[in-house]
C-alpha cells in the first residue's frame, strides 16, 4: 500500500482511490487517474476534492504529488434572534420564529439549538396550547423562589431570584429536524422565560446542525 505522508496525516492511494474515481463522474472539474503511477492527476496546479466526509487538497509541484486532507464540517447554520419583554416574569412563545429559521436552513435530519446569551433567562421547552399552563409555571417558579428572601446577590443589583430561576430552567433546547421541520410533540412549543424584565435586546442564538 502505497502511503504519501502530509502535515495533516497521510493518504493511502490504495484505500481511496476508488472513492477518488467516484468523485471525478460527479464534479464539474475532472480528476484523472494515471495508473502508471498508481496517483492521481489533476490538470490544475492546486484543487479541492471532497468524499464523504473530508476535503482533499491535491498539489501538483514540480511533477511530485502532494496530498493533504481536512476533515468536513457537518452543514450547519446559525441565526440571532432579538426581542423585548413587557414583564418582569414571562414566557413568550417564540416557536414560529425557529420554524422559520430551521426551513430557511434546508437542513432535512439534524439538530436545532435555541440557546440565550443572558443569565437572567432561559429557554423551555413545554405546553402553549393552554396559556394557563405557562401562567401556572411561572407562579410555581414564584412560590419555589420567591423575590428578595435574603439573597447575598440582591445586595449587588437586586436579581437574585431571577438568576435562580434561569439556572432551573436552562439556557438552552435541542430539538431534532426530521424532513426540515421542527420534531416537536403535539402539545409541545419553545417559550423564551424572562424572569429580570422588562428587557430590550434579549438574545436568542439559534443554530441547526446537519447530521
């Protein structure tokens, strides 16, 4: 077996050269294989080359072959969604948005993450259909972590509860995309939770990942 070593590791002609062959019917460029030498010719000094999951560069330098390879990052998009809150707690029901953001990504199969970049709120994941159902978590939250019961962190800037809650809660979902939708359940919807409002210039990053 034939080894060409590189400072990314090394390519081995004999296990990848059918892989090789395949790529050269599908691509515009074409790729040539002499097999004399048992290489491959491009008839460009420098080109890219991709298989299933790494990206091969091939570099002609003074008639010797040089390869080297990168690993492919799996397709993946990411968006920034803002928005403002009109309570001090709230859950906003911002589902729409990350269907819109997850058809707009053409990702079919992978996954989507909401996440917010704030320590003060969070990202659930539950029941919308019914609004007393979030009218009833955030009072529950209230009764379990209820506002100025002698928290050191109130003596800095008076938020404390809403740290704790945010820490219950989570910063962020994973939701799977199965056919470039949302694979939510029936009943269930993502809610922004504020628990330090009214705020401006809350911040949701959402990223979907092809897998």
């Amino acid at each position: 077996m034939h080894i060409i070593p590189s400072q990314f590791g090394a390519f081995s002609i004999g296990t990848q050269l059918s892989g090789w062959q395949q790529l050269a019917g599908t691509q515009s460029e074409s790729l040539e294989h002499s097999a004399s030498s048992g290489t491959l010719v491009h008839p460009l000094t420098k080109t890219i080359a991709k298989t299933k999951n790494k990206r091969y560069f091939l570099i002609l330098n003074n008639n010797h072959i040089i390869f080297k390879y990168l690993t492919i990052l799996p397709t993946k998009m990411q968006k920034e969604i803002i928005i403002s809150t009109k309570a001090h707690n709230e859950l906003i029901d911002i589902t729409k948005e990350i269907e819109k953001i997850v058809s707009e990504s053409k990702v079919k199969h992978g996954l989507c993450n909401v996440f917010t970049m704030h320590a003060t709120a969070a990202i659930l994941i539950n029941e919308n259909y019914d609004p007393n159902v979030m009218e009833d978590i955030i009072n529950a939250l209230n009764k379990i972590i209820p506002e100025h019961n002698n928290y050191k962190h109130d003596k800095i800037d008076n938020n404390a509860a809403a740290h704790i809650k945010a820490s219950i809660i989570g910063p962020s979902e994973t939701i799977p995309i199965k056919d470039n939708k949302l694979d939510l359940g029936t009943w269930q919807s993502i809610a922004f939770c504020e628990f330090d409002g009214p705020r401006t210039n809350r911040k949701i990053i959402v990223t979907n990942q092809k897998v």
